[in-house]
C-alpha cells in the first residue's frame, strides 16, 4: 500500500461497474491534495484558504459552516456506541475490526518496523518554522517553533 500511495495514480470509480461517480470538480480537488510532490499539492502555499477557493467550493458559505447552520445531508441512526449497523457487513461480520482491516502479518511487520515504514514520506513537522527562521533541525520529527511576541513574554516570565 505504501509504494501505491507514493507512486499510483488516483483511481476512480467506474459509473457501471460500482454504481457512483466522481465529479470532474471532485476528482481535480482530491487529486491536487493527493498530489506526490509535497511542493506542488493544494493547500502547500497558502494552507486552507488555498483549498476553499477550489471550484468545488464555490457554493459553500464558510460562515454558515462555523456558525453550525448546516444541515448534514445524512445522520445516521445509531442505537449505541457499539451500534455498527452503519458499517460494511462484510467488515464487521468478522468480529474484531482490527484483524478484519489489517492480517496479522502485516500489524507485525509495522510493529517492528515503528514509523521507519513512513520515513520521507510527506511534509516534516515544523517545516514552515524551519525555513522561515533558516534553522535545520537534526530530526524528522523536529518541530522547530517561530519566535513571537508571546514566546518571549513566556520566556521572560519562566
């Protein structure tokens, strides 16, 4: 799945054979944030206010969004926490959720492998900060925070 995500291209679905349909805004949307190269994908320069001004936003009112005003075109029913009657059949019927989604095989191999499986894989924690200050931090997992005018009172203060 790894080398899928990395190198695949974004797969549609077939009107006839799954019985849905992706529109042509939709499939440009998700496509640019699906988008390899880190450096080109949606959302990369200007973060969400690139993203809502894709045409496939055009008709949503961010307002109305933030002041809870819309409807939710489904709700589903639920009867309890433990209710899956939402959920593909197929999925649960098998009982324990992980084992269905993932074979034993594969959660070992992450488990010995821990996130050296995802090494370069997106954006690094921080990398807005880093380039901004010009420092370079030693570790992926790095994050290296902006000095403001708030960081220096808390510093002052401690």
């Amino acid at each position: 799945m790894y080398y899928l995500i990395q190198n695949a291209p974004v797969r549609w679905p077939d009107k006839t054979r799954h019985g849905i349909s992706v529109s042509d805004e939709a499939k440009d949307l998700i496509s640019k944030m699906l988008e390899k190269d880190r450096y080109k994908r949606l959302g990369r320069e200007r973060d969400v206010n690139e993203i809502l001004e894709h045409p496939w936003f055009a008709d949503l009112k961010i307002q109305d969004v933030l002041d809870k005003k819309l409807q939710a075109p489904f709700v589903p029913q639920v009867k309890s926490e433990l209710d899956l009657q939402n959920f593909d059949k197929n999925v649960v019927k098998k009982g324990n959720l992980e084992e269905s989604m993932i074979s034993k095989a594969s959660v070992t191999l992450v488990k010995q492998k821990g996130d050296k499986l995802f090494e370069g894989f997106g954006p690094v924690a921080g990398e807005k900060f880093k380039k901004k200050s010009g420092e370079k931090s030693k570790k992926a997992h790095e994050t290296v925070v902006e000095e403001t005018p708030e960081n220096e009172e808390e510093k002052e203060e401690n």
